[in-house]
C-alpha cells in the first residue's frame, strides 16, 4: 500500500499516449455519475461519459490539468488509474477555434436531421455536439 497519496494516471488513445503523470487526485465522469479517485482507491472499472478529466498534479498542487475525454473507459488497479478513450485533448493543446467550428457544424447537422428525420444522424450530430461543447469547456481552463 502507497503512503504518500500519489498514484499514476496514463491516458491512452488509439494515436498513443496523451498524458503521463503522477496525481494526488482524478475527478471523472462515469456514465453513473462523478468518480473521484485517490490513492489506494479499490480496483474499479467504469464507463466514461464524454466530459471533462481532472488531475490534481503531485509535484504541485496548485496545478490540476483539465483533459477533454470523448468517452471511453477507466480502470484503476495497484495505484494506477489507465483511461482508454476515443480520443482526449489536455486543455492548452484544443484549438478553441476549430472546436467552435465544430459546434457549429453539429448543430447544422442535427437541424438538418431533424427536419429529415434521420434519426442516425441526428444522433451523429449529438455526439459530435457534446465532444465539441466538452472541448470548449475544457480549453476554459488553461
């Protein structure tokens, strides 16, 4: 068991490795809810929401890097926290630009969806909305 509350947090895309640190605390949204994870959690497995990742760094609390996740998976074990997601953008890395452009494009698709009744992509569109609002959010904190 690891006295010092600190743990190892990877998250992984199908691109590779996003982020690589030692953390003293990792909020992130499950499908059931808000998890918060500390050192020593018990071994857990959850369904990732598309939304925002925190990690509370350990070398300097006062620095708690926000990662924009598209969903995905996060399993903790023996003090380390792995996320496998779709995809996932720390905050200083999102293009506030381009996700803006995102938004709007989805929103495009979903009115067009729904005037067409196309249930599909309608859908397609939603998804795409919620990872560029998510995105958005997140580059807030940087």
């Amino acid at each position: 068991m690891d006295e010092s509350g600190v743990f190892q947090v990877n998250i992984v895309t199908p691109d590779g490795q996003v982020y690589s640190q030692q953390s003293r605390r990792l909020v992130a949204r499950a499908t059931d809810g808000d998890l918060g994870i500390l050192a020593n959690h018990l071994p857990i497995i959850a369904t990732l929401q598309i939304a925002e990742v925190r990690s509370l760094c350990a070398e300097n609390e006062n620095r708690e890097d926000a990662i924009a996740v598209n969903g995905g998976y996060l399993e903790f074990k023996d003090n380390v926290a792995t996320i496998i997601a779709d995809s996932a953008e720390l905050s200083r890395d999102i293009d506030l630009r381009r996700a803006r452009y995102a938004k709007e494009r989805a929103e495009k698709r979903i009115e067009k969806a729904k005037q067409t009744h196309d249930v599909d992509d309608r859908r397609r569109g939603e998804v795409a909305l919620a990872r560029a609002i998510n995105r958005i959010r997140v580059s807030e904190h940087h």
